[in-house]
C-alpha cells in the first residue's frame, strides 16, 4: 500500500507544475529514495518470510 502511494505521489508530483522546479526536483528525490527504502524492506521482508516458510516444520 505505502508503495503504490509513495509511486503515485511521485507521478502526481512529475505532471503538476507549482512551486520552484528546484524545490520540486528536492521532493521528487526525497520521494524516489523513500520509494526506494520501502522496496527493498519489502523485498527483504518476503524473503524472509518465504526462507522461514521453507523451513522444515520440524525444525520450528
């Protein structure tokens, strides 16, 4: 959910035209980093989750 926000945000914010462009491009940068992190928490998170799943149920 917070990924496909943190995208659409980002979208919004490339086709809107207010503010300085500068300050606009230090928004996108911040978005796309945060866009970013979220992803690959989330990727390190399912692996996880799928490394634990494999796991064999007597092992747990």
């Amino acid at each position: 959910m917070l990924i496909e926000k943190l995208k659409l945000t980002i979208k919004k914010l490339r086709h809107e035209q207010f503010g300085q462009s500068s300050e606009r491009s230090a928004l996108l940068e911040q978005l796309e980093l945060k866009l970013a992190n979220v992803e690959e928490t989330a990727a390190q998170a399912r692996a996880f989750a799928d490394h634990v799943a494999a796991y064999p149920a007597a092992m747990k």
